[in-house]
C-alpha cells in the first residue's frame, strides 16, 4: 500500500479540490479523504503538492519500429513518465507505418513492458500514402485509439470524409496534421522575415489554415468528430473558436513550443527550432495564448520527436524536423500558463489530463476503487532544463539551459510509483 498525505488532490472531471490524503492499494485507490492511517503502507508526503488525474499526451513519436536509434517505446515511455505522463498515443509514422494489425500488435507487445500506458494511433491510409484507407474496425479491435497520417494530411477531401464517417460509427477521433501539400512543398521554417533572412523555403499560416478549413467543412457535413493537431496560427484559432461557437463537433491541440517561442528562436537554437508546423510570428504566440484561456484549445500535446543527432547537425535545410518534448511540456506549461496568471491548476489539468481522456474515451478521474493512474506535481519548484539528463535517447531540444518555475514530482501508474523526483 501507498498512503500520499497532505497534497491538494484536484480532479476537474468531480470539481473536487482539497488537501486529502489518497491511499492506494494495489492498482486502485482504496480512501480519499483527511488524516487517513493504514498500518503498514508506505507513505509520501505531497505536502504542498498537486495530486492530478495521470496526465495524457496525445501526440508522440517514439521511432519503433524502423528508428531505435532516435526513440524506442521503452525509452519514450522513461521520458514520459519522467515528464509527468502516465498515458501516450503513438503516432503511426513508423518504418514500417502502423497501417496492420501486426504492426500494432507489436507496438502493444513492447508496450506491456513499458513503465507506463502506451497506446497506438493507426494511419488513416495506407503507409501514409493518402491513396487508400486502411481497415478502420480490424485496427480498433486490434488496440488502435485513434487515426492519423500525422507529418502528412489526408489531404483527398473524399478520403477524408469517409474517414470521419467510419471513425464517427466507431467511436474514435480522426487526427489530421493539417498542412496544403502544395504550398507547403519545400518549406523549411515559417514564411517570413526569418526565411527571408536565411534565404530558404518558408511555410505560409494559409498552408495550415486552407486544411483547417476543410476539415471543419467536413465535421459539419458528415456530424463528426475531427482533431487537429498541433495548431499554430492565429487564423486557425479564429477559424476553431468559430466552428465551436457554431456546436460543431471540432478539437485541437497546441504545443508548449508553440505557445513558448517565435520563428526568432531559430536564429540562435538552428535545427533544434526547426519543427513542422514551424515556429510562427509574436502575434500567432498571442493568438493561441489566448485560445488556451477561452477554452478554444483542448489539449496540451508535446509532438515528442526524438531525432538521432547526425539528422539535426545538417544545414536547416536538409535538418529533420521536430523536437523532443516529454521532459519539458509540464514544465513549459505551469511556468507560462499557470505561474504567469494565464490560466488556474484547474484548467491546467484539464488540458493535459481531463480533456485528453475524453477524446480518446478514457476514464481519468481520483475516487474510491479507481485506477491509480496520478501526477504529482509542484507548481513552485525550480526546474532547470538538462538536455544532457533526459531519459529520452534524443536531446534536440531548444530548450536546453532554461530555468523554468513548475515541475513534474512523481508520476504513479496503475499504483506503482514509476518515476519519482529525487526531492521525495
């Protein structure tokens, strides 16, 4: 048994906030509630902590098969739960693609001998190829939570609306990487000032903004779900926050990197700031800043994307994109959203727990005879960003050396303790 005494326990799905004490036993959570005893169990002292719902990311890439050398499930998942995350869905970019029942099966199978909940996302289409969808309902039998052809679109309109239309009949969301192939042909970083300076390729907003479009065209015509992914313009928080005031059914995610930096950071951290959807202006900053307070935004995702390091110590323009973002994504956010007055804990939770689970239908919540699948965290404590230290086998990061306030303390899943902070 695990007795946890004196943290806030705070479950935005009950509206519960309050200092309890939480006592596992087993996998579940036996009491919820004041000075409780329990001869025998072990205790930890949350004392001026945060007891949360187990944080979700819904957006990882963690190589295997095909890439070990930058990621595998086993090391992702140490990153994971070192970042505060006791749930990840993997993205199907894989070599091979996560198109097949035998690819997911071998996800899952690694899976079960990770430290925490590890869960597949399957392509939309078959090796990503955008020509022909895969076997929706033998995938879902299989163990797949959602579909995506994440790092490209679907960007057939027909394709994807017969996507939305099966997924819709089974209950599970259709993630789109939302980016016009044609006129993001080539693009290196955002269009603008920076690529002008650097004399490369740029992304345009629109590239994003035209595939937003359709899709919210889409969920309307077909009354289904749809989830974009790692939003990062300023029209396409106009163009969300319009399609819900109209009751579409229509969710997106935004990036610590995104409601951290500008297109400026690639002047001094080079490759390790370059990532697709590229870093954009201070006004798209604001822009999303914003639609995380009015509730715009959903989710909170980290687009972990470990590159081995030779694919980063390139030219920008033939470098990888992407960063690893496990071990930071808490942090980012309770220093910019939480400890700035942007947001409160509990909207916090909500955006990396709460609000994650019910996308992809999971039951996050702290009571009697649940799972013991929690975050622990202190919104307070110094936490120094070390790229070197990651658990993660990749460290392209533009975050490496920063000093932020807020930090993940213990993640506990199915009521072990499978990361701690040497603090405790």
């Amino acid at each position: 048994m695990l007795l946890l005494k004196n943290g806030r326990v705070i479950d935005p799905g009950q509206n519960f906030d309050a200092i309890s004490d939480v006592l596992i036993d087993g996998e579940n959570i036996l009491r919820i509630g004041a000075n409780l005893q329990q001869a025998g169990a072990r205790s930890m002292d949350a004392t001026g902590l945060i007891i949360a719902p187990g944080f979700i990311d819904l957006h990882v890439h963690f190589r295997e098969p095909g890439k070990e050398q930058a990621e595998t499930i086993a090391s992702g998942s140490l990153a994971a739960a070192a970042g505060g995350f006791t749930t990840v869905t993997c993205m199907p970019n894989t070599q091979p693609a996560n198109d097949s029942v035998a690819t997911t099966e071998f996800i899952l199978q690694k899976a079960q001998e990770a430290s925490i909940e590890v869960l597949p996302i399957a392509a939309v289409t078959m090796n990503q190829a955008g020509e022909e969808l895969v076997q929706f309902e033998t995938l879902v039998k299989a163990g797949v939570v959602a579909f995506s052809d994440d790092g490209k679109p679907v960007a057939n309109s027909e394709l994807m609306r017969r996507a939305l239309e099966i997924c819709g009949r089974l209950r599970v969301p259709v993630i789109d990487h939302c980016e016009d192939p044609a006129l993001a042909h080539g693009a290196v970083i955002n269009e603008g000032v920076i690529s002008s300076t650097l004399k490369v390729r740029g992304m345009p907003s629109e590239a994003e903004e035209i595939m937003v479009s359709r899709n919210i065209i889409l969920s309307k015509l077909t009354n289904q779900h749809v989830h974009m992914a790692h939003m990062s313009t300023s029209g396409s928080m106009k163009l969300i926050r319009q399609a819900k005031s109209e009751g579409l059914e229509v969710t997106c995610e935004v990036t610590p990197h995104h409601f951290t930096l500008t297109e400026d950071a690639v002047m001094n951290a080079g490759t390790n700031a370059k990532m697709n959807p590229p870093l954009r202006t201070s006004n798209d900053l604001k822009a999303i800043l914003e639609a995380i307070v009015d509730g715009t935004v959903d989710i909170i995702a980290s687009d972990h994307a470990p590159h081995h390091i030779e694919t980063k110590r390139v030219p920008i323009e033939q470098a990888a994109f992407g960063i690893v973002g496990l071990e930071t994504s808490v942090a980012l956010g309770l220093d910019r959203l939480v400890n700035s007055g942007l947001i409160s804990l509990k909207r916090f939770i909500e955006l990396y727990s709460t609000n994650a689970a019910q996308i992809i239908g999971l039951s996050r919540c702290i009571g009697e005879k649940k799972p013991a699948n929690l975050t622990i965290f202190d919104p307070n404590r110094e936490f120094n960003v070390r790229a070197s230290e990651f658990k993660s086998k990749s460290h392209n990061t533009p975050f490496d050396g920063w000093t932020l306030r807020g930090s993940p303390m213990a993640t506990i899943y199915k009521g072990k303790v499978v990361w701690k902070h040497e603090a405790l």
